[in-house]
C-alpha cells in the first residue's frame, strides 16, 4: 500500500517537498541526538562549552542510524518519488550540521542546491555538479533528531524553487553545472514563497533534489540535530516514458521545463 496519498505526491511535485511526521521513532532519534553529542565534544548540560555556531559531523554508520532512514514509511516514500527499486538502501547517514545558539553568525546561510556528481577534483565541494537528469541522486532529505522550532534555525526552503532550477538545468545538458555556477543563478527563485522545516524529533522531510534551501543562524536555547544526507539512485532518471511509471521526482522536472 502507499504510504504517500495523491495529495501528498502531488505536493511534493509541486512545492518540492513533503514532511512525513513519525518518521522513525523518538526513542531512535534519542539514540541517534546521544551520539552525535558525544561526537561534538561538548557537554550537554554545560552551554558554556557550545563555543561554535554549527560543528559538522560526517557519515556515521551506527545502528541508530541506518534504524532511522530505513523504516518502512520511508521505504515505501522513497519507492514512491524515486521509482520502484531504482534506490540504494542506506548504509550510513551524514552529514549533520549540528547548530548551537550563538550570537557568532554561521558562515554557511547562502541560497544553494546541493549538488551530486563530482567535477575534475573529487575533493572540490564547490566543484560537484548536478545536471538536468539529477545524476546520481534522487531526494534531498532532512532528519530532525531533536525538536526544532522556528527558533531552533530550521533550514528554509523555498517552495517551488525546484520549477525554477529544473528550467536553469536544461539547456545545460549532461554537464550541468558546478554547486557555485548554479548558486550564482538562484535568484530567479528570490521571490518565492519560504517554508521552515520544523517539526519534532523523528520528522523528516523529503525533497525534491533541485530545491533551494538555506541554512540560519540559531536565536533559540537548545542545539538543532539534524540530517541532511541524499537518496541516491540506481539508474539516473530519464524525461523520457510512459507517464505511468514517470516517477514523481521526474515529473516535477518536466514541469519546471513546461513538459
């Protein structure tokens, strides 16, 4: 059965996101907050030692983890927006921005979307590309492992904006372009509406991977823990098909092209 209604689907095609609540449950994500504590190196009952505005953490591999992104809610969501099998089952999960309040503004607000093949230089993050046919990835997905309120520095998405990008992509063709070539070109998506992504621990939102998003300074009392790891894909995704086994990510690219 499909865990996702029309509706949902239908959202996530046309605003670029969904928000699935319960996604795993508050005791994983307890687990999963205790680890990434420890892996801060701060002290979670002295602020004192919150001495950064975001520490950033790699792809971990604990159980709590790989428990979390592979329920079967989500299982049957990815199933749904990425197409029947045409998915890796996630093996780790990273990488966490972990946000602490500070009056010290975070170097890593800017508008962006996150790219998914590798340029010249493997190690060159502002060098990875993403193309029309969104190489090698399938959704850009948010795991909140504590509660996060407006004033907890919920990323910002901007609803819609994958329409936007879809349309800078295509005359692109297989190469697309760099993470900062395609940065420079998003405010086209300026005036669209914005959405926070909050919710409690065990949300997690999954995104179209064109949409633009942004990170923001932390104004509240207690550390964000969060997620922001990608599904990747088996098979790049064609534009080509019949419409009946079009996975949504795709259909949301051929409407940003008028397709």
């Amino acid at each position: 059965m499909d865990v996702l209604t029309v509706e949902e689907v239908d959202d996530f095609i046309n605003n670029g996101f969904i928000k699935i609540e319960n996604a795993f449950s508050a005791e994983i994500a307890n687990q999963c907050a205790a680890i990434l504590w420890e892996k801060t190196g701060c002290n979670k009952d002295d602020p004192s030692t919150w001495t950064t505005p975001v520490i950033r953490i790699g792809e971990l591999a604990d159980e709590p983890f790989i428990n979390a992104a592979n329920t079967p809610i989500l299982q049957d969501a990815y199933e749904q927006l990425v197409g029947i099998g045409n998915w890796h089952p996630k093996q780790t999960l990273g990488s966490f921005p972990i946000r602490f309040p500070s009056t010290e503004p975070a170097n890593d607000t800017g508008w962006h979307v996150d790219a998914s093949f590798a340029g010249e230089d493997v190690s060159d993050f502002f060098g990875w590309r993403i193309n029309i046919n969104s190489k090698g990835r399938g959704l850009l997905m948010l795991f909140l492992f504590s509660d996060v309120t407006e004033s907890d520095a919920p990323t910002i998405l901007r609803i819609g904006s994958h329409l936007d990008v879809a349309k800078i992509l295509a005359p692109e063709g297989e190469s697309g372009l760099s993470f900062m070539e395609l940065a420079g070109k998003l405010h086209v998506s300026d005036g669209r509406r914005e959405a926070f992504a909050t919710g409690k621990a065990g949300t997690v939102y999954l995104c179209h991977p064109f949409l633009v998003h942004s990170a923001q300074n932390h104004r509240g009392q207690q550390p964000k823990f969060m997620a922001q790891p990608a599904l990747m894909t088996k098979n790049d995704f064609s534009l080509n098909g019949d419409d009946a086994t079009i996975p949504p990510v795709v259909k949301a690219i051929l409407k940003g092209v008028g397709l």
